[in-house]
C-alpha cells in the first residue's frame, strides 16, 4: 500500500486511494483471475491497476460509487487482457485495415433524441473494445490521450476505436427508433 501512497501528493487523495483500494481490491483480483487464470499473473495485474489509479486518482470524484467501479474495471480488464496478449502471443485487436469516415457528431445527433441514461444503456451493449472507450469518454470525460494511458493502447486506437464504436452506437440507436 505505500508504494501506492507514494505516488498520490495530497492527503485527501491518499485517503480516497485507501477507501477505493481496500473496497475494490478483491473485486479486481476476481476480474483479473477470470481473464488470466492464474493467481500470480492476477496479482500483477492487480498492482498494475492500483499503480494506474494512484497516478490517475485526480480522475477519480468519489471512491466508492458505481461510475468508479465501473473505471477501475475497465483498467483491470485491460490490463489482464494486454497480459494474456503476451503470454499468447495474440494479434493486436486494432490492426484493422478500414477506414471508417466521421461524418456525422454523435452527440448533436444522440443528445437531442435521448436522455443520458438511454446513451448509457446503448453503450453498455456495444463490445468491450468500444464501450470501455465510449464509457471513458462521455460518462467520465476523460481524453482520448488519458484513455491509451489508462487501458495500454496508442492513442490512434483509441481514437479509431471511439469512431467504430460511435458508428455502431449510432447504427443501434436508429435501429432503436424503429
């Protein structure tokens, strides 16, 4: 836990850091464990999620709501799945050879049809890949640059990744009107 400390400045985010990692942790270990399937490797996962809170934990308004739960999974799982990644040698997810134009703001277009909670709901049927960016960006602001910090990507993939993924929210909102 010092170690964590030691990477916070003020008291008052020590303190938040401190509720969030003796709520959470056990959950983050269920997570990671589920994804790597071995103990050791779900231990580092874990630390590495706790070093990326403790640096991001400015981030992060209140320790124990379901919008931090949901920000802290989202790095676990990212960072047991970058760890699967090198153990199998998997191929990178976002060597996609299309291109997909952004002509359209999705906001302009989402907002003034639905309220907050329905874009939310949308978002959480979309995949993984892009509603953990999707979630980042519009429930937590966060900037494309802070999201490849936090889930281990280049920024292009996250940028890439938030434009198919508004698309398909897009596409399922409209299919939703229908």
């Amino acid at each position: 836990m010092l170690i964590y400390l030691n990477l916070i400045d003020t008291e008052e985010e020590k303190s938040k850091f401190e509720k969030i990692y003796y709520q959470y942790k056990q959950l983050l270990f269920y997570v990671a464990n589920k994804i790597l399937n071995d103990e050791y490797l779900s231990e580092d996962a874990v630390h590495e999620t706790f070093i990326k809170i403790a640096e991001n934990i400015s981030n992060i308004s209140e320790a124990i709501c379901p919008q931090t739960k949901s920000y802290i999974v989202i790095i676990v799982r990212n960072i047991s799945l970058n760890i699967l990644k090198k153990q199998k040698s998997y191929l990178d997810i976002d060597n996609y050879s299309e291109i997909i134009s952004d002509d359209y703001s999705l906001e302009d277009e989402v907002l003034s049809k639905y309220s907050f909670n329905l874009i939310v709901e949308e978002i959480s049927n979309l995949t993984v890949t892009y509603k953990d960016v999707l979630y980042l960006t519009y429930v937590e602001g966060l900037s494309t640059k802070e999201i490849a910090r936090l889930i281990n990507v280049e920024n292009e993939a996250v940028k890439k990744r938030l434009q198919r993924g508004r698309k398909i929210l897009l596409e399922n909102i409209r299919k939703r009107d229908k």
